[in-house]
C-alpha cells in the first residue's frame, strides 16, 4: 500500500492550490478522449494523446475531471483511515481491487470553467475489472446501460488557467460498471 513520493516539476506556492482539499477525486483511467457539441451545434473531438492525461471523479460533486498528469504528485498512503475516504472506496469499486497509490495536484486559482458544450462522450484507458489489463473504453453520455438519453444534461466545461476539463449535470454518476449516464 505504500509508495515511494517524487518531488514535483515545480514548488508548490501560495499562488497554487493542492487538491483534494475538501473534495476528494478518485483516479480512475487515462483520458484518451473528450467529443461534445459546442454553442453552434458542431461536434468538437479534443484527443489528449501527446500528453499524460488523467480521469479523475469527485464522487461528492458527481463530476468527471480530466487534468495533465505532470500536475499530480504521488503521495504516501500509510493512513488506515484514508481506507474510509469516499475516494478510495470508488477507485476500488470501478478497478475491483485496492489502489497502491495516491496522488495530489497543485492548481491555480481562480477555479473559473467555462462550458464548452453538450458532452457526446468521453473514452479512457483502463484495467477496470482486469488487474494490470488495459483497455479502451468509450462511454457515450446518456447512456445507462441499456438505453442511451439524448437530453442528458451533460456538460463539458474548460478552466484556462489550469487547462482543467470538467464534465458534469445529469444523472452523471460512476459505479462498479464505470461511468453511468
């Protein structure tokens, strides 16, 4: 359960902030891809393939979180309490197994999203139900498992400061079959 930390590209300072702070985010898979519908009804595909890029959960907030991996440092895990953290119990909930590491970023205020958009969907990289097995998954929002809603009220917003991409609305929500809606 224990990880070694590595010192981060750059010192954190009081213009940066860490998170999780209050809100805890559970990593979930790789973020390969985000498709939505901008304000002029054109589909936009933002593909995230030359950089690291993570999809995180804010199981309190019921938001998607797509953030560069250079900005997340890994941290210790060596607190048994940190096992009843909301986060944790949905990264093991989504994988089927316990996490050996944890992470924490450090971002810039202000923590302004603008809204790109209506989201069509989103595809990560994961080994969700196969330990150290990954695959592709695309998840179109909307869908349930057996139907897909066209007025789903999923949105996609952006924060320029800390080129962040945030998805949430609906009945968007992540459970052991992965992302629901």
């Amino acid at each position: 359960m224990k990880s070694k930390l590595f010192k981060s590209p750059f010192l954190p300072s009081k213009n940066w902030v860490k998170i999780p702070n209050k809100n805890q985010y559970a990593l979930l898979a790789q973020l390969k891809e985000i498709k939505y519908t901008n304000f002029e009804g054109k589909n936009k595909i933002l593909y995230f393939n030359k950089e690291r890029w993570e999809l995180l959960w804010n199981p309190s907030e019921k938001c998607l979180l797509g953030i560069k991996k250079k900005l997340m440092r890994k941290i210790k895990v060596d607190n048994e309490n940190f096992k009843e953290n909301p986060a944790y119990k949905m990264v093991k909930i989504f994988k089927d197994y316990e996490f050996e590491s944890a992470y924490e970023a450090f971002l810039q205020p202000p923590f302004k999203f603008e809204k790109l958009g209506k989201g069509i969907h989103v595809v990560y990289r994961s080994d969700k139900w196969n330990k150290k097995k990954f695959f592709n998954y695309i998840h179109e929002f909307g869908e349930d498992g057996s139907t897909l809603v066209k007025n789903h009220g999923v949105n996609i917003f952006y924060n320029r400061k800390n080129k962040l991409f945030k998805m949430c609305g609906g009945k968007l929500i992540v459970n052991e079959r992965g992302i629901i809606y």
